[in-house]
C-alpha cells in the first residue's frame, strides 16, 4: 500500500495507492475491499465507459457539498472571493481559504461547464446550464442537504458501558437470520422497550402471550417466534421451566433515551448491521445490498427480506433514509456510528458455502460477454464469433441458428410469435483482428441474397467496431444494421435486469445504420418500475398490516396507496398501474394478497412471495432447458 506510483501523465508527481484512495472514496469514485485494496464503484466504471464528463460531475456532486450549488451561484458571474463568502453564508462551508472554491471551480472549468473571463468572474456555459436542470440542489433556505463524507460528523452519543463491553467482547459467532420482530407502528426498537419494559421480573409464558396478545394483536405461535428473536438477540433469558426475564443488556439499553444501544446489541449479535454502513457507499438497494453481503460477509445466502428489516432499523435509529423507492445512503449519524461500530473486514469471497446451485443469469452473463470480446478479434477462427454470435441471441430468447458454410448466412435468428408478429434475422457476423470493420469487408449484395433465402425480415452485421461514417451511411441505404459487440453485450445485460417480450426487441432488430441499445432504454426503465413497484406495494401492505387500525383493519385500496406514495418520489405511479400490480399480486398463481371490496390485505411475508416466484421462474426455466 505504501510503495510509491506514478500519475498518469506525472500529474502530481509520485503518491502511494493508499492516498488516492483515500482521496477518491468520498467523490464516490472508489470502494475500501479491504486493509490494502480498493475497487471502482459502479458510477465510476459506467463515466469510465461513457466518458461523459456531465456524469463525473452529477457523481461529484451527489458526494461533495457544493458542486452543482457552484454553478447555480455564478449564474449572474460572481468571483472566487464571492463564492467563498456565499459558501459560508448560504451552505454552512466553513472554508477559512479559496482552496477549497479553487479546486470545485478547477473541475468545472476543465469539464467545460463554467469559465473565467479577463475580470476573473467565473460563468456558467451552456453546457454547465443545461447540467444544472438536471442536479438536485440543496435548499439554502431549509439547511437541507445531501449526505457526504466531507459532511461535519454528527454527534454520537456514547454507548452504555455494558453495551459497549459486549461490542468488544461478542460472544460466538453472529448469526445470519434476525428473525421475527413484532412490529409496533412499525418501530422493531419500540418493540424490544415494551417487552423489556413486561420482562423486567419473572414472567411466565402465560402472562408473556396475554401481554403480547393485548399489546400486538399476537397468537401464541407468533409470540413464540418472537421470543426466539429476542433471545437470539440477547434481550431475554429463560429463567425457569416456561418463564423468561430481560436480562441486564436489556435494560441498560432500556435505560437510554435513544434506541443506538438496541441497536449496537443486534450488530453484536447477527452479522450484516453495521456492514451494511459501509456497503451503501457502493450499493443502494437491498437486492444489491444482500448480494454484497453473501460474498463479501460471509452471510450464507443473498436474503433480501433479512437485509430490509436491517434497513429498517438502521432507519429507525436516523442512520439511513430511504431517497426514493428502495434506493438508500447513509446519514451523517450512520457515518459517525460505522466509525464507533468494530465491523468484520470485506472479503473476496466469489461464492458463499453450502450446496452446489444451478448457474446464476450473471454467471451466464458474464460467459457471453466474454466470448463475444475475445472472439470478435479472431479473425482466424471466424466461426468461433459466429458461435458466440448465436448464443447471444438464444439468450434474448430467440431460436437462433448456426449456418455458416458457403452460400449460406451466419446466424439465422428467428422470433417465432403467432401471425404476423413472427418475424427472423439474418446476422453476419464479421471479426476482426484490429477491433475495426471497414467498408470493403461488408457484401451488401450478398446480405440481401441471403435475407431472400431465408425470408428473412431484417438484417444485422455484428462486428468488434464500426469506425467511420461512409459505412454507416451505406448501411442505412441498404437497409442494414450495424451492432458493435458492446452494443450487443449491453443488451443482453439489460435483458437479465428486466427481459422484454420479443416483440419488444423487434425495435432494435429493424434500425438500420449504427443500431444502439439507447433505443429501448424508456422500456427497460418502465420494466424496472413495474418490478419496484411490485416490492414497495408488498412492503407498504405488510407495515399496513403490522400496524393496523380499526379504520383501515390493515387493508388499502389501491386510491390509498396511490396517496401514500405520490408524495415520494418527483414521477410516482400512476393509479392505473398500482391497480396493474394488485391485480398480479392476487392473482391465483401469486396470491400474495388478497382482494375484499376495493381494499387489498396482504396473506404472507415479501419473502415468501419472493421464494414463491424464484419457485416459479425454476420451473420454467427447467421446462425450458428439457426442450
């Protein structure tokens, strides 16, 4: 870590990995894997590929104070000296130097969105313009802001000292599986204070179900389940034969005003709390946030139920926020509590132990990326692309057949729907040892012989790269698209994030010139709506349900759920598509909720549903396999 590097470029002169590191964590650029080694977040690998300098600066200004608030204050030309004043006044930066004005205006300027004129008054460009409508900005008015790691850190209060000798001295190892928690107003930690508060003598079970009964509307069964949590987490102790008591963690933790301490006990406790501070650094979803915690936390499997209610604790402490639907960072207290909190170390597990699994759509993924890169550029085994080619293509779920041979097209792609929606492709698959195709290496004649052969609809030349524009302009005259590998990797990427129907996909096989994936991006994002709006409707009827009242008796309709999450989000779903997600959910094959009048109730946990539809999608896919 401490052996000196090189800049590219000698920029700076020589450094050691750790201080760029360092330096580049909080612009969110990169990730701590470990004592000695660092990775690229994913926000610097997509500027990496895109090259956008608008995007650096939008990831900037996410992680550093005033970044996009620069540009908006030198909208009417304003000196460094006058930025730093403004800074002070409007944004709480308590800079004593321009240094801090001179490095934020130093990217901007080389980025081209702001310039220095002969008066050194600093502008914004018409780039930095159309830039600034599209970054949220603090409100100088309300004090509120993005969180950062330059943020001033919050005040932390103390643990208690029992509570901090159990974080010193755990005992055995943390378990997995947090469990059932009851939830009152859905506050897990009020939860944990009212059954400390009725445990705090010796209590039998009998009194523990009527108190639980009255308390949180619980069955027996329920109670008993909750009463395994509480001793896992060290709250509770059987005393006797069916009597059960709070132990003294409890009531220190009782004792405090805030709920830190319960908190500080449950990481003690289950693995994956206070890690999950640090992973938001890198991730924001609890899909993600779960599969970084199977390989690199050493928890057994990815389970996004387990790591939600771990989010929500964090939440109830004021650790974390939930910025729009299942997306999360980290609040300043959370920083300050990562810092007091002893984590286990990142490792670089790639997969967690236990049994054999089927290969995973990313393993899948990552197969069919690789052999398209590395067979593109051999050109002396030219069917070795046209195999990967053609599996790229199966992938997107068509039948797609390897021809080859002379006279014949390389890939037949075929999308066999009813009537007149059936429709195939041929695709010419062409490699190259420079990563170049040129014009001279694509028959346009021969290609629209082969379309005629195979009645085929569309056709589509698939190469490493397409430099240069007289060839894009003969293809779009002859009626051809041009995909590079990158493109066609893209799509197959976004397929295993949210598949589109054939029919769907018939958009990109028709352009013709350059074919980029861009042209569906509206349709993967609507795709990956429907799918989070899925979750936040099964989330939002199970709180519905833990908390439920005389008026609602834990049912919403979808007008009510269309009011709560309006509010939520800047572009919230539409009535018409939250009742889309009702009626999939009570479906018969679902039937994760259930519909009485207009109100809908949830029947199970989201994990079931989730584990339900995983059941599912396996069948099918076996079906499919056995074909």
């Amino acid at each position: 870590m401490e052996e000196a590097i090189a800049l590219p470029g000698d920029v700076g002169g020589e450094t050691t990995l750790a201080v760029v590191g360092q330096r580049l964590q909080p612009a969110g650029l990169v990730t701590r894997m470990g004592r000695s080694s660092w990775a690229l977040t994913p926000h610097a690998e997509e500027w990496l590929s895109c090259g956008d300098d608008a995007y650096l600066i939008a990831i900037l200004h996410a992680n550093i104070r005033f970044v996009g608030e620069l540009i908006h204050e030198v909208r009417e030309g304003c000196t460094q000296a006058d930025l730093l004043a403004r800074a002070a006044e409007k944004y709480g930066c308590t800079w004593e130097s321009l240094d801090q004005i001179r490095r934020r205006t130093a990217w901007l300027r080389s980025g081209g969105f702001v310039e220095l004129d002969f008066r050194h008054d600093i502008t914004p460009t018409a780039s930095g313009l159309e830039l600034l409508q599209r970054l949220e900005l603090v409100d100088p008015r309300s004090g509120k802001r993005r969180v950062s790691s330059q943020d001033a850190a919050a005040e932390l209060p103390a643990a208690h000292p029992l509570v901090r000798a159990q974080l010193e001295r755990p005992e055995g190892d943390r378990k997995a599986s947090i469990g059932y928690i009851p939830r009152n107003d859905g506050d897990s930690f009020a939860t944990m204070r009212k059954f400390s508060q009725a445990l705090a003598k010796d209590t039998s079970r009998e009194e523990i179900d009527e108190f639980a009964s009255v308390e949180f509307g619980l069955r027996p069964s329920s109670v008993a389940s909750a009463l395994g949590t509480l001793k896992s987490a060290g709250m509770i102790e059987q005393v006797g034969f069916g009597t059960y008591r709070s132990t003294d963690i409890a009531k220190a933790c009782l004792a405090s005003p805030h709920d830190l301490d319960y908190l500080r006990i449950v990481h003690s406790k289950f693995k994956f709390v206070g890690e999950i501070l640090e992973a938001l650094e890198e991730v924001d979803t609890p899909r993600d946030l779960a599969a970084l915690a199977r390989t690199r936390y050493m928890v057994p499997r990815e389970d996004i139920p387990e790591v939600r209610t771990r989010l929500q604790m964090l939440r109830e402490c004021g650790l974390v926020e939930e910025v729009t639907w299942g997306h999360y960072r980290v609040l300043p207290l959370g920083r300050a509590m990562l810092a007091d909190l002893p984590t286990d170390t990142p490792t670089a597990v790639e997969e967690a132990q236990g049994e054999p699994s089927e290969p995973e759509v990313g393993d899948a993924l990552s197969s069919i990326a690789s052999s398209l890169r590395s067979t593109s550029r051999d050109s002396g085994s030219p069917e070795r692309f046209e195999r990967a080619v053609s599996e790229a293509f199966a992938h997107l779920g068509y039948d797609s057949q390897l021809l080859g041979g002379s006279g014949q097209t390389d890939v037949l792609v075929t999308a066999h729907l009813s009537g007149d929606a059936k429709y195939s492709v041929i695709v010419d698959a062409k490699s190259s040892a420079s990563g170049k195709i040129g014009e001279g290496q694509v028959n346009f004649d021969t290609l629209k012989e082969h379309r005629a052969a195979n009645s085929a609809e569309y056709i589509l030349v698939v190469g490493p790269g397409f430099p240069g524009s007289r060839l894009a302009v003969r293809a779009e005259a002859h009626g051809v698209g041009l995909v590079d590998v990158e493109t066609l990797i893209s799509i197959a990427e976004h397929h295993g994030q949210a598949p589109l129907t054939l029919h769907e996909l018939r958009e990109l096989c028709k352009r013709v010139g350059v074919v980029e994936s861009g042209v569906l991006e509206k349709r993967w994002s609507a795709e990956k709506r429907m799918y989070r709006l899925c979750d936040r409707v099964l989330r939002q009827l199970a709180v519905e349900a833990a908390s439920a009242d005389a008026v609602t008796t834990g049912a919403l309709s979808a007008h009510d759920l269309y009011l709560i999450f309006r509010s939520e989000v800047e572009n919230p779903p539409t009535p018409h598509e939250i009742e889309s997600v009702l009626t999939f959910l009570s479906s018969e094959i679902v039937h994760a909720i259930r519909k009485v009048g207009v109100q809908y109730s949830i029947l199970e946990d989201p994990g079931t549903t989730a584990r339900r539809l995983n059941l599912l999608a396996a069948s099918i896919a076996g079906q499919s396999s056995a074909r």
